[in-house]
C-alpha cells in the first residue's frame, strides 16, 4: 500500500486511493487543464477540492506542496523512478502526464518542440492577458474610470486571438490532424474569455472564425465536458 503521508497535503486533503494520482484543484481555466488531460488519458485519479472561498491555496498544507499558492498541483505516487512526484504548474503537469503516458504529445522531436511552443505561448501569454482583462472587465478593475489598462489587455488579447485564428487556418487542432497538451492549454481560456468573463464583444470575438470552429469541436469532446466539472464545487 503506497504510503503518502510524508506529504503535508495530505494532512488536509486525505488520499482514499494512496495509490491514484492526487489532484489538487478547481474548476478554472488552469485547473481544467489537469482534470481534462487526466480525463482524456483515462489515468485514474483523486481530486481534492482548493476552495478559495475558505483560502485553502494559502493554507500550510497546500504551500508545502506548492509555495506559490496556485492551483493545480499534483501528487503522483507512481512518478519516476516509481517514487512519488510533487508538481504545481499547468504546463509542467500536462506535459508531465504527456510524458508518462506517450500520449497528447507527438513522439516525433521537431513535432514535440512545436507543441511545447504553443503550450508556452499559451502559458505566457493567453493565460495572464486574458486574465487581466478578466480583472478589468469583470472583477475590481471594472470599476476604475480610466479604462487605459482595460483597454491595453483587450489590444493584446485581441493580437492573441488572430495569431491562434492564424495558426488553425487549414488545421483541425493547433497542431494540426493531432489533439495536443497545446489544446488543453489554450481552449480552457478561450472559453472563459468569452464565457465566464463575457468579454466576447469587447474582443469582438465574432471575428475569429477559424477559433470559434475548434473551441466548439474542443467542447464537445466528452473527457472536456467530465473535465470541466472536476473536482466537482461543494
Ligand atoms: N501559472 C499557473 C497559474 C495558476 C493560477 O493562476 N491559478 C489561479 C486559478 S486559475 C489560482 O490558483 N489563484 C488563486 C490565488 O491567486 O490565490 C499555472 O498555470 O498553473
């Protein structure tokens, strides 16, 4: 029987299956990421709920696991080396788990130096602009009379938007004929741009054909809609 306890996160979030890979997570753009690649892998796994309601990513038992107080983050008890691994950071987990499955990542180097680019461009790029005008849309910055910073993250949210509507012309994924960690990265955010933050018009999102046809086929995958609810909000 696999033995965790020696990681403080399990103090608070108590692994049933010691065995399964952990999750530590919730339903965001970078918490979707994980379940929907776990649920697209068919790897069995354990989500625990970070509610930030109660400020559980602040708590000592997830900073012991990841000091920078983000989810997700992962304990697999089966890492290399079949010793357990810690892991915080979307784009090291996906690719992670693309590396220990052989899957959602091309095998051919050229090709898995491509994906690592979008995953990267989508790590620094989509996720904290759109996050930011999330910020200036939505939340607190709403409410500030100069509209310049609002203004500044929906430009460059916009360039975002026609480089990747750019890059999926005559493409059935960002990587082509093959579904990828690239995809994973960046459609969760697409999506909550324009749901969640109901930023749609500002971006003027109707102009992005080539996004608005991958994002529905991206939706409509099954393991994306299972994933999209995991861990499920008490
Ligand atoms: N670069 C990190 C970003 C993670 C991140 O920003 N997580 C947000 C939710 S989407 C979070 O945990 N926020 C809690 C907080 O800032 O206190 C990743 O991709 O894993």
């Amino acid at each position: 029987m696999t033995d965790l306890s020696a990681f403080a996160i399990t103090h608070k979030w108590p692994a049933e299956h010691p065995d399964r890979l952990q999750l530590y997570s919730l339903p965001t753009p970078n918490g979707v990421k994980v379940s929907i690649a776990l649920e697209e892998l068919g790897l069995p796994y354990e989500p625990h709920l970070v509610s930030f309601e109660t400020q559980d990513q602040t708590s000592p038992a997830f900073l012991s696991l990841n000091p920078n107080n983000k989810i997700p983050a992962i304990l697999d008890p089966n890492g290399p080396g079949g010793q357990p691994l810690a892991l915080f950071e979307s784009g090291a987990i996906l690719l992670y788990l693309a590396d220990k499955t052989g899957q959602l990542v091309p095998h051919d180097a050229a090709a898995r130096y491509e994906t690592l680019q979008w995953v990267m461009w989508q790590m620094g790029g989509v996720g904290p602009m759109f996050g930011q005008l999330g910020f200036f849309h939505k939340f607190a910055g709403k409410d500030f009379d100069d509209k310049r910073p609002r203004d500044r993250y929906v430009a460059e949210s916009k360039r975002l938007l026609k480089v990747l509507d750019e890059r999926l012309a005559g493409r059935t994924w960002v990587m082509g004929d093959t579904y990828t960690i690239a995809d994973i990265a960046i459609w969760p955010w697409v999506r909550n741009l324009v749901g969640f933050y109901g930023a749609g018009e500002l971006v003027e999102f109707s102009q992005y054909q080539e996004v608005q046809r991958v994002l529905a086929a991206f939706v409509a995958r099954p393991a994306v809609a299972r994933g999209l609810a995991i861990p499920a909000r008490a």
